[in-house]
C-alpha cells in the first residue's frame, strides 16, 4: 500500500503533517525511504509509538537528533482526543473519542477471566441503515483513518498506564464491531488490522482480531486476497424476506451470495480448521421463533460457522424488544440439538450503555437517556456456551 497522501492545511498552504500513528510497516518504510532515511528507523519509530506510547519525537533517544528534528516539522503521533471515559461496575471501559471534523465514536473495552476485548469503530456513523441499530439510525458521516482506528487500541492501552509494562495483557482480542460497516472502509481498516497483528505494533495473533460484517461481499472477497482476520458475518435472519428487512444490504448481496462468499474466505485461509462466526441479533417476535431456529440450522448446514447470539440491546425509539431468556434458550436449544456450536452474548457494560448497537456517541444529555434506557430494558441476561 502507497504511504498515506500528505494533505494541504488550506489556510496556512503548507503540507499538514503525517500522522505516523496510522502508518503501517511498509508505509511508515516508504515514508523513510521518501525523506532519504534509511528503512530501519521505520521499526524503531514503530516501536516507540506502539510499544512505549511515545508520541514527543524528542523522547526517541536512538534517532540522531537531526532527524527528530526534522520528523518534528513534517510528522506527528498525534493518538485520537478523548471526550469522555467511563468505567462499568462489571470492569468494561466505554471511551468516546472526537474526531476531527465534529463527530464521535464510542470504543469499548470488555475484560473477561483472562482475556480483554476491545470493539473498535471503523466510520462515524453508518450508512447501512439496519432497522435494530443505533449507528445506523444517525446516518452515515465519515470514515476514520488508519489513525483514529488505530488509535483506539493505542488509547485503550495508554489509559491503563500500561505502555510502561505490559501492553499484550490490556487488550488481548480486537473485534471490529463498533460503530460503522469495516468492509465500507477498507482501506484504512485493513491497514489498522495490520498493525494490531504487527510485531513492531500490538502482536496479536490473526485469530484473535476479528472483522464484522453486514455482509459487503464483494469488499469480502477482496478482504481474502489480503487479510487472514477472523470473520464474523451479522445475519439476524434465516430468510432472504426477513433479512431484506432488518439489513437492507441484503437486498443487494442476497443470503445465498453472501454465505457463498464466506466459504471463499474460509477457504482461502492457510488454516483450514477456521470457522466464520454467525451473529444472531435475536429480537422479540421478530427472528427468535423456534421455526425460525430450524430454518437457520437448514441454511448453515454447509457453512463452516459457530453461531452467537446476541439478545437485541434496546435503546430509545427502536420499536423492538429483547426477547426473554426463555425464548433465548429455546433458540439455542434447537441450534445445540441440529449440532452447532452456539454461544450468547451476555451484556456488558449495561450501566453505561456500552453494548453492541448502543453506540452512537453521543454525550449529551446522557443521564436522562441512560434511565429511560434502565426502565425499558430486560434485566435478564443469560450466559450459554
Ligand atoms: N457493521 C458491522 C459491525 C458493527 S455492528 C456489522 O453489522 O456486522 C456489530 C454487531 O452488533 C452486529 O452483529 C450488529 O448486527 C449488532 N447489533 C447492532 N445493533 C444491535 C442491537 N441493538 N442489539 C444487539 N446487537 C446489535
Ligand atoms: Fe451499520 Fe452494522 Fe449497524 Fe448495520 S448493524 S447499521 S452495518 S453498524
């Protein structure tokens, strides 16, 4: 991939300085190379940013001090602002992070036993417009940068003191199920990817970054020649009827095409062991009927997936409802007895709206939101699998 384009500040007519945050291995070598460097300082700036948590070109001690210099006057690590951080009483971290250009994104950090996964957003917003989520009720505004993705793994590990000993252990899973549709920003996705899988960077392992999808297939397919994330795929329907209604993409990428485009990314993996996960928003009187189980169990039968359930996580004017933990268990239920292996989602982080499809970053007014958000929803969670 080219290094990222430098901008012009208009007002002042000089280039705007490169955000290093966001470059990728190759991107940050080709950044030295262009100013005449040599390419190994590409892996100590690297290291800097993602193993230290610098982002004061003065404090590289191992690059001559001509060359901080001059990274100061064209460069920057500049990590995404913080608005707000809060902590849930269950140990779930929620940021809402500014972007420039207004705007904010919601990040979210969900320690359990001894792994912490962080959801990351990839768009402000979402243009998708599926009928039970909250991004997509407020549109689409723009995509993040490689940086301001990237930089939401950076921030999780800098609010923890953590750059100082042991950044492996704060976040050890990335899922990309956040605000916005990944695949609607490729790019800048993939590239955020790579690094939280690079050495010089986070390290973590392909299995334990996972990319969600509504299902843009041919951005999937492309997403097999390059990547070796694991797959998640929001289905929420085992028909095309319903489907067309709850994520309108389906009316352009039907079940079949979709689901046809998850066996090509799973067999394109070096690791044919892989599975793609099946996410199930289950809404009451909508999808969670037992019919409805039986008539997923007959559309997977070919796919090699696990499914998750995720009980619909209200919020305010959405028009549908969580289903009872009864009606979960019956679900899963007929799922367990056709042979899958199916999970629930437990919810995380309730007492800051921190759960899937609540994100919208919004800040203001928060308090009054957040009690009608308590009334209105089912205090029953269940844990399976
Ligand atoms: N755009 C991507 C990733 C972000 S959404 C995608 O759609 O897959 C992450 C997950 O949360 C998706 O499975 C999505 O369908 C689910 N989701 C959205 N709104 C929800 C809600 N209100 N309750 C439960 N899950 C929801
Ligand atoms: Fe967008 Fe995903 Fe929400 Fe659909 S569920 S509107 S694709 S963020």
């Amino acid at each position: 991939m080219n290094p990222a384009p430098q901008t012009v500040d208009a007002a002042a007519q000089v280039p705007a300085k490169v955000n290093l945050l966001g470059l990728s291995r190759q991107q940050m070598e080709d950044f030295f190379l262009q100013q005449g460097e040599k390419k190994f300082r590409a892996q100590q700036v690297m290291k800097w940013i993602h193993h230290t948590g610098t982002t004061d070109f003065a404090a590289m001690t191992n690059i001559g001090k001509a060359l901080r210099e001059k990274l100061q006057s064209i460069a920057e690590v500049r990590p995404p602002e913080i608005v707000r951080q809060q902590d849930s009483s269950d140990g779930t971290r929620k940021w809402a992070i500014k972007v420039t250009g207004g705007g904010l994104v919601e990040a979210v950090l969900i320690p359990v036993g001894d792994r912490a996964t962080l959801c990351v957003s990839s768009q402000v917003g979402c243009s998708l417009d599926c009928s039970f989520c909250s991004t997509g009720k407020q549109g689409f505004q723009r995509d993040l940068t490689a940086a301001e993705i990237i930089g939401q793994v950076w921030l999780a590990i800098k609010s923890y003191d953590a750059f100082k000993s042991d950044n492996t252990r704060v976040v050890t899973n990335v899922v990309m199920m956040g605000m916005g549709e990944p695949l609607l920003n490729f790019d800048n996705v993939v590239t955020a990817m790579d690094l939280m899988m690079d050495d010089l960077a986070y390290g973590i392992s392909k299995r334990r970054v996972t990319l969600s999808t509504s299902g843009v297939v041919p951005a999937l397919d492309k997403l097999a020649k390059v990547s070796e994330v694991s797959l998640a795929v929001s289905l929420h329907a085992p028909n095309d009827e319903l489907r067309n209604e709850l994520v309108p993409i389906n009316r352009k990428y039907p079940i079949a095409v979709l689901l046809e485009s998850c066996r090509r990314y799973m067999a394109a993996q070096t690791d044919r062991s892989r599975v793609v996960t099946i996410e199930y928003t289950l809404i009451a009187g909508v999808n969670d009927h037992p019919d409805q189980a039986r008539e997923l169990a007959l559309l997977l039968r070919d796919v090699p997936c696990k499914i998750n359930l995720i009980p619909f996580n209200p919020f305010d004017q959405s028009g549908y409802h969580r289903p009872s933990g009864n009606a979960v268990s019956r679900f899963w239920q007929v799922l367990v007895d056709a042979g899958y292996i199916v999970t629930v989602r437990t919810t995380r982080g309730d007492d800051i709206d921190a759960a899937c499809g609540q994100l919208v970053g919004q800040v203001v007014d928060r308090t009054r939101r957040s009690e009608r958000h308590k009334a209105a929803s089912n205090s029953q969670i269940i844990s399976v699998g």
